[in-house]
C-alpha cells in the first residue's frame, strides 16, 4: 500500500497531519496532495458542527471520514467490502481517531438501508452522505 500525507484542520491545530494508506482496491480518485482541500470542502459544504453526528456511507479507506471526525461528535463510516473497512480501521488507529465507528455493511440492500434508517434521525436525513451517483446507482 502506499500512503498519502495531507495537512489536517482541526480547531485550535492548523499543524496537524492526516496519514492515508490506500490499496489497490481503495477508490481513492484525487491526487494525494489535493485530498486535504477536497475533504475539507466536502466539511465545510455539509456544514457539520462539533455536535454532530455524520453517517458517511461508502467511506473507502477514510479518506472524509478523518477529516470529517475532526470536525463533528462522531462518524458512523459504512463500507461495502472487508477490505475497504480494513484500510479504513487502519487509518483510523494510525490517525489516533476515537470518534469513528467502522462498520462493514451492504449498502446496495434495501434491508440493510431500511434498518439504517431506523437510526438516523429526521434532522440528520438532510445531511446523509451517501458517495457519488455512480455508487448509488451500482
């Protein structure tokens, strides 16, 4: 695997640094060096705050989900194969963040999105992170 180092934003730490290593089945789609502003646009755009708590369906190695539990309460991050939540609990423990739940699930069932729903209250339904079309459409 190879591994990607980008700044972290975090309040009151401008200093810190996010370590993401990929393999070969990660989907990582952006340049290493721009992985930082990307997720950091990803948090600022959803507007999450320190009380939040975000469920970030297909989450990949961790790329938004480190930065996004820098920004709010906790991350519940679902992946779909055992690999991706396994870089993902990788990067997690790496990364020393406490706040992320992994969570290995199919998120192309309706069963499994049905009972998902069943925790996620109506306020936070707004602002669910779901991937991109091409996943949801797969």
């Amino acid at each position: 695997s190879a591994g990607a180092v980008a700044p972290q934003r975090a309040a009151g730490d401008l200093d810190r640094t996010r370590i993401l290593e990929v393999g070969a089945g990660t989907r990582l789609l952006v340049h290493s060096r721009a992985l930082d502003e990307v997720a950091n646009t990803v948090v600022d755009f959803c507007q999450v705050g320190e009380t939040d708590v975000v469920w970030h369906c297909f989450c990949g190695a961790g790329e938004l989900a480190l930065a996004l539990g820098a920004s709010c309460e906790h991350v519940v991050a679902m992946g779909t194969s055992a690999g991706e939540v396994g870089e993902l609990k990788r990067n997690l423990a790496t990364n020393k963040v406490a706040n992320t739940t992994s969570v290995l699930c199919n998120l192309r069932s309706p069963w499994t999105l049905k009972q998902l729903s069943y925790h996620i209250a109506q306020s936070q339904q707004k602002r669910l992170l779901l991937g991109t079309s091409e996943e949801q459409s797969k």
